[in-house]
C-alpha cells in the first residue's frame, strides 16, 4: 500500500500519538466498490484504481479523485498530505481542506527516457504533474533539486523542501565487516531496466573492474533483474554475465541482509528527484557511488563528501571510482563514516519529522487566518 515515504511518515505519526486516514487506490478493488480498514488511530479507505484507458485518458481519472476528495470531506482531517502530483494531489485541492502536496519526481525527465510503449501515459502524468504544480498553494518537494525544477510552476507560493528519510532505528552501521561476503562485492538495486536506470553502463563498467580485480563480484537487485530474466539475458549476450549475480526482486529485510554483506552500492541512474537507494546503504555505513549529473544524487551525496560522484554515462568513470574504493580501505572506511553522519543529520526521522509537522502546523495556521479574514 502506498509508496516507502507515504507508510514512513504514517508510522512515524502514529507513534507520535496523531490519528491518521490513510486514503488509495488499487487496481484489485472493483469500481465503486471501496475496502475500509481500521485500526488503533488508524482509518484506512482504498479505492478503484483508474486503470483502464477510459478512466485514465478520457476521464481524465475524475471518478478516483471524486472517490478520494469525497472521503476526505467525510473524515475532515486536520490536513491532507498528498504525496506525487497525480490523482492524490488533486483530490486533496478538491478537498476544500488544508493541503500539502509532496512532488517526488519531475515528470519531464521521466517522459524524456520513457520507452517508447509508455510513452502516452508518461505524457499524461507530466501534463498532470503541471496542472497540480500550477493550482496548489503548498508544495514540498523532497529535493533542492527538484525544487529548482518546480519553481517556476509554484511561483508566489508556498514551497518547502521535505526530503525522503529512514527510521532514526535503522541507521545501524556494520559493525563486523566478516559478516561480509570474502569476496569484495558491490551491490546495485534497480527496478526496471529501462534508459534512466543506466544498468548497461554499469554492466559495462563492472568488466573494467573484474579485468584489475577477477575475485570481485556484483550484487543486482530489483525487478527485471533476476536469474535468467531481461538484464541477465542482455548482459549474458553482451558476454557481461561473468562475475555479476543476479538476484530479482527483494523484500526490505533481503535488501538489508544484502547491502550489508556488501563493501560498495553503486548507483547508475541517470536521474534521480531525490535517491532512496543511496541512503538506505549510507544508514549502514556502505560507501556510495552515484551520478555527478544524476538529478539529485549530488544533493543527497553532500556534493562528493557523502559518496563518490562519477559520470555514470562512462563506464571507465564508474570503474575507476570503484577501483578507488576497492583499492584504498582508509579512504572506504573515512566515505563510509562521512556518508553515515550525513544521512542521520539530514534524512533521518529524527531529522525530517520535526520540519514536517512544523509545516503542517504554518499550513494551518495560514488557511485559519485566511478564514478569519
């Protein structure tokens, strides 16, 4: 249900003591139809998920919102927080109540390297992710990045950078390195395989390593990256398959276990708005490699102090990085503190929850004056 930010921040505000209604959409629910779930200050109402052409291209997705915005008429939360800038985001202005819309990725971007088969709804979402941009009064952003993408749509309003976070419990740094694989491994977590994601480069970049260091091995992860799936089938064409295991998709405790019996993540995108992948090996005191030009990864990697920034369009850059790495244990050891200290200090529950409820709090108090007046 939701997305990995949307359950963080409910968790974290149950524990907090606040009720929460959580409001979305699934494609098993059957139109006009709706599942509720209920728990200790906890209301959860799931719709039909718009799934068909009518509904996404000609309805323009105005039964979900309806369906949604209705709900949140009904419950009256103190606000909403709408997280993307699609249907959810929509409802929530409809709604009449006290907003906050979360954007998490710039659609143009997304569009841009879009296989061709998905382009149409990549257009759709960009033309909606402008129409919300454009009508709501607060915006937060989980990038400076993508705050700088945004401005122009969100000019004159409000618009405070909230960045993605991980529980302040999770930042546990791996405190016995032969809990690690004896071979040097470096992992990489990818869901899909298409242009942004860049994993032919890394694929590329990785027979580089192996020719300095034949022992080493690479961990992918993520859907479409299973045994004899899409990447491994292209990497095994290639003759890229030596060295790399390929793992499929995995839940968040397999995600854990692995990223902490690796010594490096490498982060190929092309584009990121923000970079959960990279944070959730900093908590674990892994060092990174990312995108010079990805997006956001300088943001989240502290411009080079927080991780190594490559050119991950050129094999021989990502190589020669992780090279680095693997040759200097010091300079690993001193990244992988670096990275560590920064994740807690700026993308932690600890660190993010406060500025979050500080802004639902300015939120409010504007619409009450607004109505005052």
């Amino acid at each position: 249900m939701g997305g990995t930010q949307v359950n963080a921040i409910a968790l974290e505000l149950l524990e907090r003591g606040y009720t929460v209604y959580l409001y979305t959409l699934d494609p098993r629910i059957r139109k006009g139809e709706e599942l509720r779930i209920t728990g200790k200050n906890l209301v959860i109402h799931v719709g039909a998920f718009p799934s068909g052409r009518w509904d996404r291209y000609v309805d323009l997705k105005r039964g979900a919102v309806s369906f949604l915005s209705g709900k949140m008429k009904a419950d009256r939360p103190d606000i909403v927080h709408a997280h993307w800038t699609g249907e959810y985001a929509r409802a929530a202005i409809h709604s009449g109540l006290p907003y906050l819309v979360s954007a998490r990725d710039w659609m143009p971007a997304v569009w841009r390297h879009a296989p061709f088969t998905s382009m149409p709804s990549q257009l759709a979402a960009t033309l909606e992710q402008r129409y919300v941009l454009r009508k709501a009064k607060y915006v937060s952003p989980n990038s400076e990045y993508l705050r700088n993408k945004i401005g122009k749509l969100c000019a004159g309003r409000m618009v405070e950078t909230i960045p993605n976070f991980i529980a302040g419990t999770q930042f546990q740094p791996v405190a016995d390195a032969t809990k690690r694989f004896p071979e040097f491994s470096i992992v990489s977590i990818n869901n899909g395989f298409g242009g942004l994601k860049n994993v032919k480069t890394l694929l590329r970049a990785f027979r580089l390593i192996r020719d300095r260091h034949s022992s080493c091995r690479l961990y992918l992860a993520g859907t479409a990256h299973e045994h004899n799936g899409e990447v491994h089938c292209w990497a095994r064409e290639q003759g890229l398959e030596r060295g790399v295991v390929f793992m499929g998709a995995l839940d968040s405790a397999e995600i854990d276990t692995l990223i902490r019996q690796c010594g490096l993540l490498v982060h190929p995108s092309l584009e990121e708005s923000f970079g959960n992948t990279l944070i959730e090996a900093m908590v674990r005191e892994v060092p990174v490699v990312g995108g010079r030009h990805s997006g956001a990864v300088p943001w989240v990697l502290n411009h080079g102090d927080a991780g190594i920034l490559a050119d991950v369009k050129s094999p021989e850059s990502i190589a020669a990085a992780c090279i680095d790495l693997i040759e200097h244990d010091e300079k690993r050891s001193r990244l992988a503190k670096q990275g560590f200290s920064w994740a807690y200090g700026h993308f932690s529950s600890d660190a993010v929850m406060p500025k979050l409820l500080k802004l639902y709090s300015e939120i409010q108090s504007r619409e009450q004056s607004k109505q005052r007046g």
